[in-house]
C-alpha cells in the first residue's frame, strides 16, 4: 500500500497510479465517476505519501533484533529431515537429497498451485505452478513469500503457560494432562455447552471434519468457524435461491464473461490472482464495473465505477433491476420455466425504487445504474461478484438475496460466462464450511435432527445412543450451537438470558484471529472472565497478547484462568485436501516435517480425544499411524483415511467421488486440464493409469456417487445444457413441491440434458425409485442399504448411481429457484439502514429489525440499539461512516502474514484513508498520527492517508492489524520469540454491534466513527 512508497519512487508511483487510473477506459458516460478525472487526485495522494525505512531500520523499530532478521536469509532455525524419510510420487533426484513437493497457497481460496523445493528435509526454493489451470504459475505477494514458513523465527516454538503474567515454556504432557483436567472439571461442573470451540478455515478437510466429529463426541455443538464472520450470509442467501451455498462458476470461467459487476469485492488485492481471468475476460471485450464505497485497485481496472454509500447494496441493485424490468430486459422463458416469485419482486421493485428514492438512499444517479442494468442485460453472459463487503452487514443475508435475484432476472445462473461468482476468504474456508464444525450441523449440511445424527452415527460406526449420551439432553443435542461472532455474550451475558443452561467457561481458538471479530473490548472482558483459554497455532494470534495485558480501569482477571498457547504445524507440514471458491479439491503434499515442537492439528484431537475418553471411537475407521515427535510418540490419523470417510457420508453435497487417489491424480497432472472448462479432453496418470479423460480440475463438488462411478464434477452448478453425468444440473428441490397452490417444480421441457424425465420431478428417495419402475436397477447390495433412505442417507451410493448413471436424471431433484424466500425475516430483500447510521432521516423510512430475545442461544438487539442512537444524536458526534477491508500484503488477522519479514517491509503501519475534505476539516495532513474514535468509548491510533479513494462522509481502515491497543504497543505482552514483526491497531477494537438476521454475520463494513488529530 502507498504508505511504503519510498521517496526515491515517488514520481514513478505517481505515474503508476495515474496510468492505472487512466487503464480502466471509463468513459463519458460514466456519469460523475471518472477515474480519469480522479486519476490526478490520487497521484497526488501518492507523491505525498510517507517514506520507508531500510530493513535494518525496520527490523530494529519493530523490537527484533536485526540478527533474527538476518537470520531469516541464513536459515539458521531450519530443521533438517532425513532425505530418506521423503515419501514416495515426490519428484526428486533420488542423490542430492532434492525433492519437489507440490501444494496450495495458504492465503486466500483461489487456490494457486505451488512446488516447494526441499533438500535434505529443508525447504529451499518455491516455484508456482505453470500447468495449474487456477493460477497459471501466477502468485500474489503473499504466495511468493510461502517459502517464509520453512523457517518462521516468530512461531511458537513449543507449548507455553501464563504463569505470573508471563509465557513459560512447558512440555506436551504437561500440557494435554492440565488442559483436559480442566475441560473436565468444567463439564462436570456446568456441563459440555460450557466449552467453545472455535474452528479454523486454515484447516484441511480432513481437519475440519475431524473437529466437527471430535467436538460431537465432547457433547456440544457449541463450535463454529471464521465461515460465520466472512460468508455465512452467502451460504445461507445463495442456498435458499436455489440449493447449494457456494460459488456457482469459476475464476476461470470468468474469461467467458461479456460483462462482470463487482459488488463488494476488491479482487486485485483480496484475490489478485483471480485477476488474470477477469483481465483475459476484458481483453475479449468483457465490460467490467466495479460498485464500491472505495476507489479500490479492482476499480483501476473497471471501465465504470460507482461509488455507493456502504449498507446500500440492495436499493442499488433493486435500482438496478428497476430498469431491466421498465425495458423488458429480463429472461422472461428462463423465469417462467426455472424461477419462483419473480412477479411479487417485480412488483415490488417497480412501486418502492424509483431511480429518485435509489438516489436518494445511495448517492448513486439514474444515469450509473441505468449504465449498470445496459450494461449487464446488453452483454450476456453477465456475471455478478461479490465478497465481504457485501456479506458483513446486518441485512447481509438480504443483500446477497438482491445479487442473486439480479442474476436470475437476466438468465445468468447456470450458464457459462455467467453465475454468481462469490470469491470466498481463506484458503480453505469453503471446505471447513462444507464439512467442518458448523454450530447448526454435521459436515454436509445435514442440519442437527435425529435422522442427521443417525446418519453419522451409521457412518461413524458407533451407536446413536452414546452419542445423544455425551450432551445434556436430545434438546441440546438438536439445537444449534452460539457463534463465533457472539462468543463474547455467551460468556458475559446473563444466564437467565441465554438459551443454555450455564454460561461458557473454556475457550479454544484452534486456528483463529480474534482481531478479525468485532466489539474488541468487550471481547477483553470476556477473555478475562474465562476459566480456560487454549490457542491452538503456529502463531500465538493476537489472543495472547490480549489475553496476557491488565484490563482495562475496573474490572479484574478470574483469577483461577489457565491460559495455554499450543504450538500447531502449518499445513505445509503436514498433507491434506483444500476446497478453493470454485469447489475444486486440491491434495497438499507434505513440504517439511512439523518445525520446532508443532503438531499438525489432527494429531492433536487425536491426542486431547485420548485425553478425554473417546478416543477409540474418533478413530474407529482411521488407519493410524505412529509417529514420534518433542520426545513423545502420538499416533496420528492418515489424512487419507478421514478423506475417505468423507466420501463415505457428505452425500448431499457430492464430496463423495473426489477420493485421495483421484485428487492425486489431478494434481500430479496439471497440464492436462483446459484453462477455461477445467476438463481434461483425454489423457492418463503416468504413475497409477488413472484415465483423466472427462474430469473437472478438482472434481468441483457436486463429484456425485462413489468414486468408481467416475462421475466428473460439477465446473458450473444448475447447468442444464450438460448431462448429470458429464457435470450439468438443475435447481435444487429443497423446499417442497408447491407454495400457496404455486408449482415449486421446474416447467415441463426445462431439464438437464439427457434426462428421461423431461418436466420438474423432486429429490429421489426408495419410494420414488419403486414408483418410476427403478428399484431394481440396484444390486441386491445396494437395495438392502437404500431401503428406508433417500438420496442423502443411502450410504451404498445405489440411488445416486441409478438416477444419474441410468436415467439421466439429478438426484436432488429438478425445481425451480426461488426470488421470494418466505423462511426469511424479508422473503423479499427489504433496505434496512444499519445500526449505526449516519443518516437519521433514511433511519425513519427504512427501521432495523425488532430485537429478538432468543436466536442461536442469545437475545440479539436491533430496533433497541438504533433507537436509542437516534435518541441520543450518535451520529451527530460520529459523523463519518467507518468500513474496513483488505491489503494485498497480508490475509485475515493477519499474524501470519505480519511475521513475514518479506511482507511485513511492505506495509509497515496500518493506517486510515480519509478524504482531503474530511482531514482539511479537522487540520489533518498525510501521513499525520491521527485518532480514530467509535461510540464504544474505543479509539485507534494510526496514520492518516488522506486520499480520494474514499468520498467525504466515508473512512477505510485494513482489519489485518493487531499487536495495539488504543495507542499503546502490547509487545511486551506476546511470548518470548513469538511477535510479530508489524504490529498495529486493530480495527475490530472499534467497530460496534451490530449481527445478521439469520446467520448471525458481524457489522463491519458499516459503521460510525470520528477522527482526529493525534497531539
């Protein structure tokens, strides 16, 4: 970011800015929104921009020892493996001792390809991977710098303790022996929902759906994921339109695209290797929009960009829709054959949102949004892109609702080139989401009724009874968990308020940023308040460094917490499969063996499930393997194995036919797959003979049926121009056969190619099979699983075969896509201005939701909270919107990529962008100190960026910081060795409450805030 211009390079950064701006092509038309224009304004933000240090300087005013950061180029903390461990399909030499390891990027989901050199177990060199059909053998910064884990000075080394308000060293034993004794005593005391357990989207798979298993037989479903605080507004919004909560295309299908709309994404620096498609896209004529409260790096690119108030995405995209309908523009036959409800949104699109009231909620005039819907309506196949800045809001759910309808108006779900094209966070929070640990389901989406417990229960190979035995109660067995989101209230709030019997005692963040939540302090308090807080990661987050600081003026520390930091492997060291956003699976080979006295985190369930009595049944169906590491043997699942009991149970979803040996396959044969279809058009595993010929890179789930019956993946969801069997589909029927006397079905002649049903039919079960004549297309084998099942619950994979291999048909189903989604609070997407709003008169016109007293276990205050900002004039005294987002230097909390020394030199502080009115207001200059203030009594200090990105009611702040606390440095707070080499304010120290309706999504990207200057 331009804070770590140098000054030498000012001139030259200021042409490049000029000359980005310039390269978008926006034209005249681009009615008040001419990056041309605002070009020049940028520049000069730029020449102005601060100098850097040198990296000694750096090094030293970051508190580490320039030695250490010498160190990083010797390799002096490398550990060195036998070469003969290196296992074999490894490329090597066989005498050098070099190996090349192929793996996936840990950053964000595109999933980019990597081969890591090692040499005698020490990871010398990266390359990308040129055969990669995802990235082509492009990385972003943050890839180019992956090699950084092989060493990592600033980890955690090996267990540690508070003890006296420091970090001491202690050994495993000690560890696993105090932890569990507590997590014992806690359970006994106040039962199993007293434990919190939150999940990582850095985990594999395998580890995700290990965890969702382990916290089961704990007796909770008190767990979650960073999925809840990124996209669960798009999991649950995409899913309830039509069937699967996921990206419907792909990247790379993205070069098919005539038009694309960004909504909320700024791809170039929170996807930038997503960019190669986009920009092949525009080189063959794609028109490109960007719609954003910011002029972002993605918008450089755009040939139009609209700036739009934050919170404002539905009466956007509803002005949108305005005047598709006005001029007929909308897929009428698409809509009549494959979508319900399109009329009641029409109707309501075309009374409520005139352009006049559009403009009045957004800031945007007709002239852009007519420019948007031409655009999107005159350039099929259009796609539509969004990300965090459009799911972090408390109507986020509503908002992806508008996207989607938008998409479906114009006949662009299921159709190459077009598609809702939701670019997800981390690397692998797709697949956590799919079949990790989720409070309100198993892995699959089976939701937490009896029949979903049986069925895991079947697949598991224990009985059902000991399972309903670990919780409280069936009640509390069938009931959703807490959030991560609202971890804070489920150990503060008041009991006789929550939906549980006791409040949470114990806490694990396994793998997550608590920088990355909202409402920081009071998050202080809830840490201080637990009787247990275990981080397990190789970095010790910013939970240790807050857990460890005093608190604040009047409140005090439980003085019986146990704090303990466990040191895990990253998964460079350790193998695995990932799920990028366009649902491919990737396999992770191991690079290196685990660093210093890290675990790989499935070892550790393993070992806490020992701990804790249900071992034996974790690992039932796991081949286990004997491993000795920090002086201890530990036995440890192969990761193959629990791949293989996914395939064995997620059904629903089609993670059934992507086995460890397929996966394998696909990545040892990269160069087979075409870059835009991802299909293979023939070709053979040299190594294992496996025939390619057909399959999708990554067998993008839906990959229906057992892996023998080879089905190829699914590249874009709901295609009906494919055959079931060669990865086409159709609407999901998941919600009933009709609707106030409305057919839910798909009209007949809409299908998918091939099939023998040609009109709309609902999801298979045994009954459907023996009225249709099919039954006996089983094996007796398979008949006498499938009896009393459906679709989902068959474990022999008999009826998938059947309907799909036989007759051609979606086992799901053929139904149409819903516009009206009357299980919503809004079953039509409804404008609700935020919590926190600057806008007092849209505040009247357009109310929150009332408050509610008990959802996912806690009461949830909306119309309270608004109100009384109201009353007390909120706004008045915090006059300036707050929104955060991304940097193409580092990823989610940050920590990982703030020890990187290769990336830590590139963006030195964090910082505020703030328009040259607003700081001329308030006698603020670049690069000025400055204090960013909310109405949670928290301030930031950071820099000022004063530059015309942002408009002049809106100020933008990277959450990726931490390490600060209102002004102070907590590195005297972090372990010893373990700090991060850039520390800053965290922006999520400030923001304010604010959740989704349904998910339970946090309010970041829409907040309040005033600044000042620092003195």
């Amino acid at each position: 970011m331009i804070l770590t211009r140098k000054r030498a390079a000012q001139g030259a950064s200021a042409r490049l800015a000029d000359g980005l701006a310039h390269r978008s092509d926006s034209g005249p038309e681009a009615a008040g929104a001419s990056s041309g224009r605002l070009s020049q304004r940028l520049a000069a933000s730029l020449a102005g921009a601060m100098p850097t240090m040198d990296r000694r300087g750096f090094l030293k005013r970051s508190g580490i020892g320039v030695g250490a950061g010498l160190a990083a180029g010797q390799l002096t903390l490398l550990r060195k493996a036998d070469a003969a461990d290196d296992k074999k399909g490894a490329a090597g030499d066989g005498k050098t001792g070099i190996v090349v390891r192929r793996t996936v990027c840990g950053h964000c989901s595109v999933g980019c390809a990597v081969d890591a050199v090692v040499q005698n177990g020490v990871w010398i060199r990266q390359e990308p991977v040129f055969d990669s059909p995802l990235n082509m053998g492009a990385h972003c910064a943050k890839g180019a710098a992956l090699r950084e884990h092989g060493h990592g000075e600033y980890r955690l080394k090996y267990p540690m303790k508070l003890v006296n308000g420091k970090y001491q060293r202690i050994g495993w034993d000690q560890a696993l022996d105090e932890i569990t004794a507590k997590m014992k005593e806690i359970r006994q005391q106040s039962g199993p929902d007293s434990m919190f357990f939150v999940g990582s989207s850095k985990h594999s798979n395998e580890q995700s759906y290990l965890l969702r298993k382990w916290v089961s037989f704990f007796g909770t479903n008190n767990t979650d994921h960073q999925a809840r605080i990124c996209h669960s507004t798009t999991v649950a919004g995409v899913a309830n339109t039509w069937g699967y909560g996921a990206m419907t295309n792909s990247y790379n299908d993205m070069q098919n695209s005539k038009a694309a709309l960004y909504i909320g994404s700024n791809a170039a620096e929170a996807h930038p290797v997503s960019m190669l498609h986009l920009l092949h896209a525009k080189e063959n004529g794609c028109k490109v929009i960007v719609v954003d409260p910011r002029f972002t790096r993605t918008a450089a690119k755009a040939h139009h960009y609209v700036r739009i108030r934050s919170g404002t995405d539905i009466p956007f995209l509803f002005g949108v829709l305005y005047h598709i309908f006005k001029n007929g523009w909308e897929d009428q036959k698409y809509l009549n054959d494959r979508v319900y409800g399109m009329d009641k949104v029409k109707e309501e699109v075309l009374a409520k949102w005139t352009p006049d009231k559009v403009e009045e909620v957004t800031g945007v005039p007709e002239a852009q949004v007519y420019l948007v819907a031409e655009t999107m309506a005159k350039n099929r196949p259009s796609t539509l892109v969004w990300c965090m800045g459009q799911t972090q809001h408390t109507i986020g759910n509503a908002m992806v609702r508008a996207s989607c309808i938008v998409q479906l108006a114009l006949g662009n779900i299921g159709v190459s080139g077009g598609g809702a094209n939701i670019f997800r966070g981390h690397d692998n929070v797709q697949g956590a989401t799919d079949v990790g640990p989720n409070p309100d389901s198993l892995p699959g989406y089976y939701g937490l009724a009896t029949g979903a417990w049986k069925h895991y229960a079947a697949v598991w190979g224990v009985d059902y009874e000991w399972i309903k035995k670990q919780f409280v109660s069936q009640a509390m067995m069938e009931k959703s968990g807490t959030t991560v989101s609202r971890w804070i209230d489920i150990v503060t709030e008041k009991n006789e308020l929550i939906d549980q019997d006791n409040n949470v005692r114990g806490v694990f963040f396994w793998g997550h940023a608590p920088n990355s939540q909202t409402r920081g302090l009071e998050m202080k308090k809830a840490l201080d308040k637990l009787d247990l807080l275990v981080v397990v990661d190789p970095y010790p987050s910013a939970t240790a460094a807050m857990a460890n600081m005093p608190p604040a003026e009047g409140d005090k520390v439980n003085p019986n917490r146990a704090v303990y930091l466990l040191p895990a492997a990253t998964q460079f060291e350790t193998s695995g499969s990932c799920t990028a956003s366009n649902r491919s699976l990737q396999w992770r080979e191991k690079v290196i063996e685990p660093l210093f006295e890290s675990m790989p985190d499935h070892t550790l369930m393993q070992a806490f499930a020992d701990k804790l009595g249900f071992g034996k049944e974790l690992s039932k169906n796991y081949k286990m393997i004997e491993v000795k590491r920090a002086g201890r043997t530990w036995m440890e699942p192969e990761p193959e194995s629990i791949l293989r009991e996914i395939n064995a149970s997620n059904w629903t979803i089609g993670y059934t036919g992507q086995s460890p040996e397929r996966l394998k396959s696909h990545m040892r044969n990269m160069q087979m797959f075409d870059v835009k279809t991802l299909r293979c058009k023939s070709g053979k595993d040299p190594v294992t003979g496996y025939d390619l010929t057909g399959d999708y890179f990554g067998l993008p789930w839906p990959c229906y049926g057992t892996p023998e019956l080879k089905h190829p993946g699914s590249p874009n969801l709901y295609d009906t121009t494919k055959h079931v069997m060669d990865g086409g589909g159709n609407f999901r029927a998941n919600f009933g056969v009709e609707r106030d006397g409305v057919n839910l079905l798909a009209e007949d002649g809409s299908h998918s190619l091939g099939a023998e049903i040609t009109t709309g039919y609902p999801e298979f079960d045994h009954v459907l099979l023996k009225k249709l004549g099919w039954w006996d297309d089983l094996t007796d084998a398979e008949k006498a699983k499938a009896e009393g099942k459906n679709w989902k619950t068959d474990l022999s994979g008999g009826i998938q075969r059947v309907v799909l291999k036989n007759h051609g048909c979606h086992p799901f189903g053929n139904a149409k896509a819903r516009a009206v989604v009357w299980n919503f609070p809004d079953p039509i997407p409804q404008h609700r201005e935020p919590l926190y709003s600057t806008r007092p008169d849209m505040v009247a016109k357009y109310p929150t939701h009332d408050d509610k007293m008990a959802f996912w276990r806690l009461p949830t205050l909306y119309k309270s909270v608004q109100q009384r900002n109201l009353e007390n004039k909120v706004a008045e005294k915090f006059p300036i919107i707050l929104t955060s987002g991304r940097l193409v230097e580092y990823e989610g909390g940050g920590e990982e990529t703030r020890s990187n020394p290769w990336l830590a030199e590139l963006q030195q502080e964090n910082f505020v962008e703030i328009n040259p009115r607003a700081a001329s207001d308030r006698g603020i200059r670049n690069g000025d100190y400055c204090w960013v203030k909310t109405p949670t009594g928290a301030r930031l200090k950071v820099r000022a960026l004063v530059t015309e990105r942002v408009g002049p009611d809106t100020a933008f702040v990277p959450f990726h910081f931490s390490g600060w606390w209102q002004g102070k440095d907590l590195k005297d707070y972090y372990p010893e060795g373990a700090m991060p080499v850039v520390r800053g304010e965290a922006v999520n120290t400030a923001t304010t409450y604010g959740y989704d309706s349904v998910t339970m999504m946090q309010e970041t990207k829409t907040t309040i805030c005033q600044i000042e200057r620092f003195a």
